[in-house]
C-alpha cells in the first residue's frame, strides 16, 4: 500500500511525527526516486515550527507551486525555509536530518544524462562526517527503504542518532489506520 500521489506523498507526511523541535533537513539527489517526498515534508514542517533547510543539487527542483506554497507555509507559521545547493552547509545546526534520494530520470528522460547526473552527486551521501556538521543529538531519518552505502552509510544508517526503524513502524501504523478507514 502506498499513499504516493505523482505529485505528493501524504503517507510520508503522516509517517513523520516530529518529537524534537528545530531545523528540519530534507536532501539528496540522485537516485533513481522522485521527487514527491520532499515536496509533501517542505509542506508540512512548518506547521510543527520546524525551520526548513532544503538542499538539493541544480539539476534537482521542486515544483514551483509547491516552492511557493513551502515559503508561504514558512511565512504564516514564522519559521524559516532555505533552499541551498550545499550539503554541509545544509547540515549545518541541524537537529533532524531527513535524507532522501531524488532521481535523475524525473529531470530527464536520457538515461545516459541521468546517469552523468547519478555519477556527478555520488558524494551526496549522508555518512558520518557530515552528521557531525549537525548537533550532537541530531536525529538521522528515512522513510525506507534506502539503499545503504548509496544514500546513507551503515554507521549512519545504524548508528545512535538513526530513527529510521522507529519511523517505518510509524508508517505501518498509518497504512493500518488507512486500510481500516477504507474497509468501513
């Protein structure tokens, strides 16, 4: 069961309950993956008053109404957004870390440009040296599957600061709870 939509992912958004106030990173670029879970979790995280750091490579862009509607939910709930080209930098401060891939072939439909793509951000990887760019307490999320080594490191993606079990658990709640709305 999924709850992805061409343009939005609202199981994602659900899956997500934030425990932690402060800066919320949402990034990565290449992967075979689209686009549609950053754009539901630049839309939601305002409202829980998280600041939004997006960071994602050029060739990477969201739709631009939902880049508006992300900066006007921003405007309304008196958080920040910040859209940045750098992945340090995006790690900067942050005490959660949402990492996810992007995918070439949305932005194009040449599989060799994509690839080239693919091949240029492979140092977009979340690892250890950059989770401690963020604070000490910093969380590391995904909604899973990752592909380990790809997107994330083993000692990320295992490590003390990792929720990614405890927010797939979450998913399975939400998809339990639609699966019994739908049966009624």
């Amino acid at each position: 069961m999924s709850g992805r939509l061409d343009d939005d992912h609202r199981e994602e958004r659900a899956q997500f309950t934030p425990e932690e106030d402060g800066r919320f990173l949402g990034l990565r670029g290449f992967l075979p993956e689209t686009d549609v879970c950053a754009q539901s979790l630049v839309l939601q995280m305002p409202r829980f008053g998280l600041d939004v750091v997006l960071a994602h490579p050029p060739e990477f862009k969201l739709m631009p109404e939902v880049m508006d509607q992300a900066r006007d939910q921003a405007r309304k709930f008196g958080v920040g957004f910040e859209v940045v080209h750098d992945m340090d930098a995006a790690f900067k401060d942050a005490d959660i870390i949402y990492a996810k891939s992007w995918g070439a072939m949305v932005h194009t439909p040449d599989p060799e440009e994509g690839g080239r793509i693919i091949k240029k951000y492979e140092s977009w990887i979340t690892d250890e040296r950059k989770m401690t760019l963020a604070k000490p307490d910093a969380i590391y999320m995904h909604p899973l599957p990752a592909d380990r080594n790809i997107e994330v490191t083993d000692g990320v993606m295992d490590g003390p600061n990792s929720v990614v079990y405890d927010e797939a658990e979450n998913r399975m709640h939400v998809q339990k709870a639609v699966m019994a709305l739908t049966m009624r």
